[in-house]
C-alpha cells in the first residue's frame, strides 16, 4: 500500500519540471495581481501616500501614472490598514 503524502512532507522537484505561469498585473510591472508586495522603507519616503494613492485609483476605476491602463475596466473595492499604533508617535 503506497504511503499518503501529508501536507508537512517535503516535496522536491527538479527546476526543469517548473512551469513559468503567465503573471497578470494590477499596476503594469509594478504589483501583480493576487500576489503578496511588500512596502518597505524608512519613515517619511512616501509609502502610506503610495498605497493611498493606490487605493484612490482602484476604487475610482482611475489609470495608473504615466498613463498605463486600470487593471479592471470598473472601480473595484480596496480597504486601506492602518497599524493599531498610527498616530500615536511611535517613533
């Protein structure tokens, strides 16, 4: 009887038998569409203007800078987090 395979096994495969996936984009060779980015950086270069700005465009259905096409033809929803300590003078 063949062993199950669990989901904590380890599961090696040669790169050869990996497939590249086509990536779409939300914003044109910038964030991928369903894939995890990571905003990093020191305080006060702009990053909560960015994902503000991000935000504004996706809800209103507006393109992105420098004239690229929105990645969906209507407004879509976007939630904008902000850290339990914002405003509180944390540094």
């Amino acid at each position: 009887m063949a062993k199950r395979r669990s989901d904590d096994d380890l599961v090696v495969r040669s790169a050869s038998k990996v497939r590249a996936k086509t990536i779409r984009w939300l914003v044109p060779n910038v964030f991928a569409l369903g894939q995890l980015t990571i905003i990093d950086g020191d305080p006060g270069l702009g990053k909560s203007l960015l994902m503000l700005d991000l935000a504004a465009r996706l809800s209103t259905g507006r393109s992105w800078p420098a004239g690229a096409a929105a990645a969906e033809p209507a407004p879509v929803g976007a939630t904008f987090q902000m850290p339990e300590s914002a405003g509180q003078g944390t540094e």
